[in-house]
C-alpha cells in the first residue's frame, strides 16, 4: 500500500472535497441500494427486468426460484424503488422503477469491460 512519506494536508482541498459530501442519510442510502445489488440473487431479478416487466412466476423460473423467495427479494428491492409493481387483475407485474437502475447496471458493465 503506497501512503504519504510526509505529511503534507492541503487544507484547502480538504475542506473543499468535506463540503461536496452529500448527508449522512444521503450517504447511508446509496450504499444501501449497493449492497442490495451486491446479492447475486436480487442482482439476477434486476437483470431479468432490465428489458421488460414480468410476473412473479416467470422471474422465479427465470431466476430458478421458488416464488416465495423471488417475493422476499422484490419486497427488498421495492423498499429500495428499485422495482416496482403493477396489478393486473391477480397478476402483478414487476419492472425496473426507472432508467437510473438500467444505468447503473450499464455502468457496470462498462467498468468491467474498461
């Protein structure tokens, strides 16, 4: 690991990088939209709504769920407005809550590809 041989603050940048930081809830927030997106579990429902909305059944067939489990992670990931839902008489339809998700699934995958 590569650290300062003196010590040498810049005060100034210092100061100017504390006060671009966003809350601390801000903060906690984002990192908690990470690490439901860290579950490869919930990382897989994500992807099979990247293109389109489903059902509860086909993403647990997609997924290769049982339903009960695909329902606790969209409860996480709705909490989160990660997805979002839709009823269709008893159907309810999950699909991404908006582009900011797909985006940073993209970004994703364009790091990983960098």
């Amino acid at each position: 690991m590569e650290i300062c041989s003196e010590n040498c603050i810049n005060a100034a940048k210092v100061k100017k990088t504390i006060k671009s930081f966003p809350e601390q809830d801000t903060i906690v927030g984002i990192a908690e939209i990470f690490k439901a997106l860290s579950d490869p579990s919930r990382l897989k429902i994500v992807f099979t709504l990247l293109s389109r909305e489903h059902c509860v059944c086909d993403i647990a067939v997609i997924c290769r769920q049982s339903e009960s489990a695909i329902s606790h992670q969209l409860r996480i990931l709705r909490v989160l407005k990660i997805v979002k839902n839709r009823r269709e008489g008893k159907v309810v339809y999950y699909s991404l809550d908006d582009d900011h998700v797909r985006s940073l699934i993209q970004m994703s995958f364009d790091h990983l590809s960098h």
